[in-house]
C-alpha cells in the first residue's frame, strides 16, 4: 500500500516546539505524505508572525503547506481546514508540542493493510512525557468494538496518536467545531459509534503534557467536561443502564479529582456524591492526590 497519508498539525501560540513536529513528519519512513499546518492564532497577532518565520524554512517543500485563519477559531476548526484542504487517502493528527517517532505513519498504514471495511480507525502506543521529564509508555491493548471502553476512559486515545480513513473522516462530517476541549475524543467517539479500532502496539509518538494544554482551573475543567457528556447524552443512552452509570461515574470521579487536586475538597466530595459509589471514588481521591504530589515532589 502506497497511499497518501495527510498529516494536519493545528497550531495556536505554540510556535517554540512545532519546527519539532514538522520535521518528525519529515522524517518518516513512510515517504507519500502531505503536511498541512494550519496557523490558528489569527492573521497579524504576534504569534502568528512568530509561526510564520518558524515556518519559512520549510517553504520551499512542495509537500508542506502553511495555511492561516484570519482569526483565532480553535484546534477542531484548525484541523477541519488542514483536512478539507488536504487530499490523502488516509489522515493523521499531529499536536503542534508533540512528535511523531520515523515508523509512525508506515505502521498505521501497515495495521490497515491487515484490517477489513468494518475498521475505520487506528490508534497507536505512546511516550507519555511528564512536565517533570518522566517517561510513561501506553501500549494499546484491545482493538475492535471500542466505544464503551473509550467513553469509560479505559482506552487512552487522543487526536496525535490517530489515523483515519478520508471516507471515514467525511461520513463523520469532521471535527465538532463548537468544542474547545474535548474534541479528539467527541470526534472519535463519533467514528466508534459506526467503527472498529485497530490497536498498533508499537510506539508512534512522545506526547508532551504540557500546562498549556490543560484547564486553568477546576471550574473551567468542569464546564468543559459536562459539555462533552451532554453534546453526546443520545450516544450515552444507547447503552444498558449500568453501563450508562459506569460512563458518567468515570466522568464525575475526574472532575471531583480536578477539584482535590486543587484543594477544594467539599467540591470534590460533592461529584464523588453525584456516582453511584461515592465512599469509594472519595476514597479514590486520596490515594490519586497523593500519587500526583509524590510525582510533583519528583
């Protein structure tokens, strides 16, 4: 299988580490890519005069293409414009502060070959960088029917460690371009509801968790995370009831931990209460907060 893979890499002030990311894309193995990267800070802020000069070097690639919103939209309208203006049988995702490993590409397009029509997604093994320099790796372990899993949070899934099929990709209709966080996940959940997941156990990416890329505080956290569970309430209720339980416990339990994390603790007991098991998710809280200061002190 030789065909085009279309990698959209979104950028919006991260101007410091995409020259990172290009070139990991450049630096494939698999050759007959097309780049897109598309510069949502807004025409003629400082930021996107800084991404444009970071971008100057690779102009005269005729595989690479720089491509600028008027104004700032956000990351699913960012990837929506690299797709659309992309023409790659297969696309793939790159976070801005993130980059791919050289195999990354081929062994998506290698999992695909193996793969039937009822696939419509890979998902690959990941670096986990920690701000404080420590590695974590996740190796996918399930593939096939995923989507009670992935709402669960019990597959880790994300937009810099996807592939999908440009057919797969329109039927879906793209990105949700309402969201501003949450829209990898809504956007899979999507193309999980219609089809299967393939699992490429080999590590694609190191995906840096940077502070950037996280809610200021526990209160946006909670907005954006109740908007993500309402937008998909039809898909949530079309499992069995306990199932139902299981994908809101999981949700509620994260926001209540935001919330302990930031040491308002009767907030956090008060999502433990909304589960339908709140001494243990309570309970939850203490033994995650105090694995999360140990990794701080570290």
């Amino acid at each position: 299988m030789n065909d085009m893979v279309s990698i959209i890499i979104p950028t919006h002030k991260g101007y410091e580490n995409l020259s990172r990311a290009v070139d990991s894309c450049l630096n494939q193995t698999y050759k007959n890519i097309e780049i897109f990267v598309v510069d949502d800070n807004g025409r003629g802020t400082e930021a996107q005069c800084k991404t444009q000069s970071v971008m100057e070097k690779y102009s005269e690639l005729e595989n690479v293409n720089y491509l600028i919103h008027e104004e700032n939209k956000n990351g699913s309208a960012a990837r929506n414009t690299g797709a659309r203006a992309s023409s790659g049988e297969f696309i793939a995702f790159l976070d801005d502060d993130d980059e791919y490993l050289p195999q990354n590409i081929e062994n998506h397009i290698k999992k695909f070959e193996y793969l039937d029509e009822s696939y419509g997604i890979t998902y690959c093994a990941k670096n986990l960088i920690h701000g404080n320099g420590k590695e974590e790796t996740i190796i996918p372990r399930y593939e096939g029917d995923l989507l009670y899993d992935f709402m669960c949070g019990k597959i880790r899934m994300g937009s810099s460690f996807i592939m999908v099929k440009r057919g797969v990709y329109d039927e879906v209709a793209g990105f949700d371009e309402s969201f501003r966080r949450h829209q990898d996940w809504e956007f899979i959940v999507r193309i999980l509801v219609r089809y299967k997941a393939g699992a490429v156990k080999d590590v694609g990416l190191n995906k840096y968790l940077l502070s950037r890329n996280k809610a200021k505080n526990p209160e946006q956290f909670e907005k954006n995370r109740l908007y993500y569970l309402d937008k998909l309430e039809f898909i949530i209720q079309s499992f069995d009831e306990k199932k139902q339980t299981e994908i809101y416990d999981s949700h509620y339990f994260q926001i209540g931990k935001e919330y302990f994390k930031a040491k308002k603790f009767k907030l956090s007991i008060v999502w433990a209460k909304k589960t339908s098991k709140p001494v243990k998710y309570t309970l939850r809280y203490f033994k995650d907060g105090l694995a999360f200061l140990i990794r701080k002190i570290k």
